[in-house]
C-alpha cells in the first residue's frame, strides 16, 4: 500500500478547506482543518473526485506508485446571473 496526501486549497485564494470529500477509486476520506486528507491505496491508476457544498466538483486522475502528496484546487460555485424566482 501506498498512502497519499491531498492538499486541497480553493482556486484564487490558496485557503485551505476543510471538510472536502474525497474518493479515490472505492476509497473514501474527508479533509481536516489545514485541507488535507490521507488514503492509503495498492498502487494503481485512480479516479479522484472531491466536492464540497459551494464549490464545483473535481474529477482527476492519479497514478500512484509511491507515497505522494496531490494538491487539489477547487473553484467555489458561481451564481447564476439571473437567479430562478419562485
């Protein structure tokens, strides 16, 4: 097994965020307070997903080999230009 770190920041800002899910193939984590998570996984090819409320959903791909660190940038969800009224 191999462990991986993800770093996951927000695009522009570079803050780190906190309670993002991860999955990596059937893997699963979520980051802590500084942004990052870790998974230990044979060595692979992986899909990656993180989302969390407010952002837009990443989807990547990740050869792991070896213990790594991925960082991750997430860009926060625009809003609509005219928003739907009820």
């Amino acid at each position: 097994e191999h462990r991986v770190t993800f770093e996951v920041v927000e695009r522009g800002s570079r803050h780190p965020l906190a309670g993002v899910a991860l999955r990596v193939g059937a893997f699963r984590a979520t980051t802590n307070e500084m942004g990052r998570a870790h998974v230990d996984v044979p060595g692979g090819t992986y899909d990656v997903h993180a989302w969390k409320l407010g952002y837009d959903l990443l989807s990547a791909t990740a050869s792991v080999a070896a213990d790594e660190t991925l960082r991750l940038e997430i860009a926060s969800t625009r809003e609509p230009e005219q928003p739907y009224w009820m």
